[in-house]
C-alpha cells in the first residue's frame, strides 16, 4: 500500500497496542515510525530495474526477520522514554506495527514475500488497490479525533472499519470471480491463469486478467453493471520472442515474480517483457527492456519503459464505468 496508509495504521495499531499506559501521541508516533521502516528498502539499488522490481518487499518484509529487528527497537523505544517497565507492551506495539505493514502489502497484487528466509514466493492477493482513500480515510479519523480527544474508541472504530473494507474487498473479489469464470464457459475459453483485481482507487470496477496459451484477455466488470457477463478483448501474448530471451536474467525474475502473468514485444530493435499485472491495455507500470535485436540477440542492463494513462482520460473513464456505464475501455 502507500505510505499514508502504512503510516496511519502503524500510528493505529501503536496507540491500539499501547492503550493508556503511555501518552496517546507517543504510541502513534513509534508506530507510525514502525508502520513506515519495512518500505525503506526502495532506496537500495540492487543494480538495475528488474532487481530493483522483484526485490522490493522481500527481507524487510518478512515477518520472520521484522520480529527479530522488533525486540531491539523496543527497547531501545521503552528506554528513551524511560519507560523500561513497559518494554513488553512496548515490543508488541512496535511488532504489531512492523507486521502488519507486509500484512497489509499482500492485499495488493504487487507481490510479498512473507515467507522469507524460508521461501521467496511473494504472496498478492489483489483485492485491494495500492492506493484506496476508502481504507486509508478511518484510519486517518480514527486515529485525529483519537489524539484530539484522548480517547481510544474513535481510533478502535478506525481500525475494525479499514479491517472491515479488506474484509469487504475480498469478498467482492470473490463475487467477481464466479462471474468472470461463468462468463468464459459461455464463450469457450480456457484460462490457464486468471486474475481479478480492483481499478484505480476503488472496489467496485474490477479488471479481470486471463491468460490463454499465446495470448491473454482483458475485460472489466462493475458491481452495478446490469448485466453478469464480460466481454473480453484478446490480446498476443509475444510467445514468439520467449525462446530467444530465455537465457535473460530478468525474463526470469518477471516471469517468476508475476507468476506467470507476463508477456514480450518488440519495438524497434528493443525486447521487453511486461508484467500484466498493474495496469491495463496499453499501459503498464512495469516494462522492461531487456534485450536488443540486430543482426543477433544482446541482452542489455533492463530498464523500466512503463507508462501510466492520461489521469483526466483515464479517471473519466474508471469513474463512468464504475458507475455501470457500458464503455470500451481507453485503448
């Protein structure tokens, strides 16, 4: 998620976990420090883009790692407030903090890996945008009017709120779902691999992604579209390319990292490999050229040529559909 979301639950779930045994504004703080630390990892260079990609939301997202990395931030915490008393109830705010930030990462499709040193499967369940005001916004009331009160509930209704939405985001997801796979039975399509996820900055248009051996389909359905089908619009998937840049490094690490959702193209002499996931036809935020074809194959340093759709175009567009309007979506 984005970072006022990580820090407005860390700073909820500080002053949650801590109670009235310290000053309000303290356990929001330590907190929002904490909800905020596992994401410092986007300013180390692994060395080019796709590194940079699939390594982000690894070790400082492993609960196994921030719950040893919690005990000396504890009390280090709980000793410069003098509050040594209080180092265990310091160390569970301060754990809870750091945990449910990753927690909270793997509701987006991005890709998190909970699991290391043990496995580095990142983990994206995708029923929640990386940027959603409907979660981050009780959280942000609850925990002002907490600090402006000096009370604990409107921080606590804060929280069962923004846990209640994921709740709701699954859900829908699910919902979604039953009806995307209806929909391909009745047209004959196959899918090899299918994703439902929300658009931009809501839970009620959702984009279903399926991929079809050679190519991949596209189609979106909002909650209050009259009708329960989807029209999918079929896209090549750039197969062709695979065996020429199988030996690339980074080919690898995307087609890992996005489980499978990934496909190539060319433009001009440059090769790319795109993850599917985070965007929408024709635009995608992670693109790498990785590759250079002339009179032979070069794999080069990749580089990330994404792009992002007009906002005002794009918003428009998201805003109407969701709403049910039957529109084509902007190619």
């Amino acid at each position: 998620m984005d970072s006022v979301s990580q820090i407005a639950l860390g700073a909820a779930v500080g002053v949650a976990a801590m109670g009235r045994r310290t000053a309000l504004w303290k356990a929001a703080a330590w907190g929002a420090v904490a909800g905020t630390l596992p994401d410092l990892d986007v300013f180390i260079d692994h060395g080019d883009a796709v590194r940079n990609m699939v390594l982000h939301r690894a070790e400082t997202h492993a609960p196994f790692w921030l719950t040893l990395f919690s005990l000396p931030f504890a009390a280090a915490v709980a000793r410069l407030h003098g509050e040594r008393a209080l180092w265990r109830r310091w160390w569970l705010a301060i754990w809870l903090a750091l945990v449910t930030h990753p927690l909270l990462d793997a509701m987006t499709i991005y890709g998190t890996q909970l699991a290391l040193p043990f496995t580095d499967r990142p983990f994206g369940v995708g029923s929640i945008f990386i940027i959603d005001p409907l979660y981050t916004l009780p959280l942000l009331v609850g925990l002002g009017a907490a600090l402006a009160r000096g009370s604990l509930r409107p921080n606590a209704a804060g929280l069962v709120l923004s846990t209640a939405y994921l709740g709701w985001g699954v859900a829908a997801q699910q919902h979604i779902e039953r009806i995307a796979r209806a929909s391909l039975a009745e047209q004959g399509i196959a899918a090899e691999r299918m994703l439902v996820t929300p658009t931009a900055f809501n839970s009620v248009l959702w984009r279903v992604l399926v991929v079809d051996g050679a190519s991949y389909r596209e189609g979106f359905y909002s909650l209050l579209d009259e009708s329960p089908q989807i029209r999918f619009d079929r896209f090549d998937r750039g197969t062709a390319l695979g065996p020429a840049l199988a030996g690339v490094d980074g080919v690898r690490r995307i087609a890992d990292f996005s489980r499978g959702f990934y496909k190539f193209s060319a433009d001009g002499p440059e090769l790319r490999i795109t993850d599917l996931r985070m965007g929408q036809e024709p635009f995608y935020i992670f693109s790498f050229v990785v590759a250079r074809q002339q009179s032979d194959m070069q794999a080069v340093v990749p580089r990330n040529a994404g792009q992002r759709p007009p906002l005002g175009p794009a918003w428009s567009w998201v805003w109407r559909r969701a709403l049910g309007e039957p529109l084509p979506p902007p190619r």
